[in-house]
C-alpha cells in the first residue's frame, strides 16, 4: 500500500508512520531523512540540495522529488510505503503524478494549532540518530539520553514556539491546499484529532481498511 501521510508540523505523523511501517511492513519515507542521506551519501541530487541547504534556501522541488525517485527504487518499497513531509504542495504532488508514483491514499492527521504548539516545545531528537522523544508523551528511558543509541536529546530549532507558529503558518499557506486536492481524487481519509498515540493509530487503521 503506498501512503502519505498529511498533517500540520507536530500533528504525530512520524509517530504514526513508524507504527504503521510496523504493521504493514513497509517502510517510512520522511524528507528530512532522504534528504540528509542523500547529502551524506554525496549522490547527484544530494550535493544539488546540500547547495541549496548552506545557503539557508529552500531545496526546490525538482531536487525533492529527484531524490525522492532514488529512494522509491530501492528493494524495501516494492510492497508499499509511506511518505512524511512530501508532497509539501501541490506542484510536489503534480510531479509524484507526473512520475507515475501510484498513491492508494492519503491520511491527514487533522490537530489544532494551540495543541501543536504544546505539544513540539516538548519534542526531543537524538542528535546522534535522529530518533524523537517527547517530554510528556514519549520519554526516554533516561532523561536527555536516547534509548537507541545513547546519543544526546535535544530540543530542536524547529519545535521551539516562535518557529513553530512560522511553520504553522507556512503549512496552512502551502501544504493544506493538499487536502483538498486528494479529497477530490478519493484518496482523503481525515483521522480525527484523539487524545493518545494509540487512539490516533486505531483511527488510522480503521482508515486504511475502509
């Protein structure tokens, strides 16, 4: 089944694409990371986004899709996947069509902006692996050490307030025009905001069985 998950910054969607990886058995495709493998692998597209990246600019869609095809052509997406952050808008969206990219479809975790805010100035990453933690919700075995790797958690520029409010407003402005664009193809199921991950994950299931 290939999926995208839809959502507003700090909707729950990396937490709910590695839930659904594990049950489906497919794996989770998130731009942040395709973006920093690719850098560190040094391929064509990676050193064009790294250019991009150190000069503090937007990486443009021709190369987010680019590696984005890289990463669909490996073995582990044969059965499906899901993918987190991308399409970001609707010019995205028109490549993936215009690749051929087949999307089953489309989950977006539907969260209000005060509830988003809250809950990413708690959000903790390892610096060392990536891996994300919350404060409330999902803490880490012992505090400020990851339980995967033992790396340092941090709280990132991007989940504190005043950069949030900023991604919020760059989402309504430029990713939720999405919604409707899937919804008139009949890929939309909206997951209603629930309280806890497993409410959420439960919603999630129901939709991908309807």
């Amino acid at each position: 089944m290939n999926l995208i998950l839809l959502g507003a910054p700090g909707a729950g969607k990396g937490t709910q694409a590695e839930i659904i990886c594990a049950k489906l058995n497919i794996p989770s495709i998130s731009t942040g990371n395709i973006l920093r493998a690719a850098v560190k692998k040094g391929t064509e597209m990676g050193l064009k986004a790294k250019s991009f990246m150190d000069a503090g600019a937007l990486v443009p869609d021709e190369v987010i899709i680019g590696i984005l095809k890289e990463r669909l052509a490996q073995d582990d997406c044969a059965n499906g996947f899901i993918l987190d952050g991308v399409p970001r808008t609707i010019a995205q969206a028109e490549a993936i069509e215009t690749m051929g990219i087949r999307i089953d479809k489309v989950l977006e975790l539907s969260v209000a902006d005060d509830v988003i805010v809250e809950r990413m100035s708690g959000r903790r990453v390892c610096e060392k692996c990536g891996a994300s933690y919350h404060i409330i919700n999902k803490k880490s075995k012992v505090e400020g050490v990851c339980d995967l790797c033992g790396g340092k958690t941090v709280i990132r520029k991007d989940d504190q307030p005043a950069t949030v409010l900023d991604r919020l407003k760059a989402y309504h402005e430029q990713t939720e025009p999405l919604v409707a664009f899937y919804r008139e193809r009949g890929k939309l199921a909206v997951i209603p905001f629930c309280p806890s991950i497993e409410e959420t994950t439960a919603e999630v299931m129901k939709a991908l069985e309807a």
